[in-house]
C-alpha cells in the first residue's frame, strides 16, 4: 500500500542528497577551480522542474488540509508556501548564472555565491521545516482521502532521476549519486 508521508520524506531525502553534491560543487567553485557545471546545471533541472511542478503543488495541497485542522499553524503554513516561491526564484537566478559560466561568460564570483548559497541554505532549511514542523502534524491529521486530494493537486508524472525508469539525460547525475553513496 502507498504511504504518501513516507513518499514525502523519502523525496526530501533524495533532495538533500541532490543539495549536497550541489553544495560540493559550489565548494569547488570556491577554492578557484572548475566545478562540473553541466552536472550543477542537471540538479538545479531537477530540482526546478520535478519538485517545482509535482512536489510543491503536492505539499501546498497538503499545506491547505492541515490548515483546516490546526489554524493556529496560518503562519508556518504561509512561510513555507512563500519559500517555495523563493527556491524556485533562486533556483532560475542560479540557473541562468551555471548556464552563462558554462558558456565562459565572465561573473562576479561574489554573485554566484550569494546566489547558491541562497538557493542551498533555503531549501535545506526549508525541508527542515517540512520534516519537523508539518509531516508529523500531516501524518496525524490528514485521511486517506485528503492524501489524493493533495496527490490531484499536481500533474502525475514519475521522477525522471530517482523513479523507476530515470530519464537517459540524468545518466551522469545518478552516476554521481551513486559513488557519494557508496
């Protein structure tokens, strides 16, 4: 049987692990050298076009049920539904510069790395949040048939990195998932 809390998590994880090998990309990029930007440059894809499309509209979906049943979590709730208008933001913002210094465009280096570590520090802490503050309270509270209500909410479509049959162009970055896993 679906268990969509454990899906929710189980996405997190996947997510935070995408985060990570973002964040040590960034640390090349920090120490003067270059980093795999075409790899930098399939995470934020991802990240833009499967957890903005399918997972977010799922949790503001889910957002909206617990809202009904604790109203005193309005603000959490608000905040999270912002954030994931900023990620997304940064996310383009991040994108737009990964794809111009592949393109050997010149960029001040200050402005990659506020613009990474906006991107990073939201969404990390952002799915902090989820994990602590509103999967429990979902868990408790939402029945089966809010759980598809949340699960319509979205477009269906598998995880193109992390489904069951991953698209071909996420080849190198589920290669790179693999060796830090291991």
């Amino acid at each position: 049987m679906f268990d969509p809390v454990k899906a929710w998590h189980e996405e997190h994880m996947y997510f935070g692990r995408l985060l990570a090998l973002l964040q040590h990309e960034m640390d090349v990029f920090a120490t003067g050298d270059t980093p795999n930007y075409a790899l930098m440059l399939d995470i934020i894809e991802y990240l833009r076009d499967y957890a903005d499309q399918y997972h977010h509209p799922r949790e503001d979906a889910v957002f909206a049920k617990v809202l009904v049943k604790y109203p005193d979590r309005r603000l959490p709730l608000a905040r999270l539904q912002q954030e994931h208008r900023v990620i997304a933001h940064a996310g383009i913002s991040l994108q737009r510069m990964l794809e111009e210094l592949q393109s050997d465009a010149v960029l001040s280096r200050s402005e990659v790395e506020v613009a990474a570590a906006t991107y990073l520090v939201y969404y990390g802490n952002h799915i902090m949040r989820e994990e602590e503050d509103i999967l429990p309270l979902a868990a408790k509270a939402l029945t089966a048939e809010d759980w598809s209500a949340a699960a319509a909410a979205a477009p269906g479509g598998e995880d193109p990195v992390f489904g069951k049959n991953p698209k071909a162009r996420f080849h190198e970055l589920r290669r790179r998932i693999a060796l830090e896993a291991a």
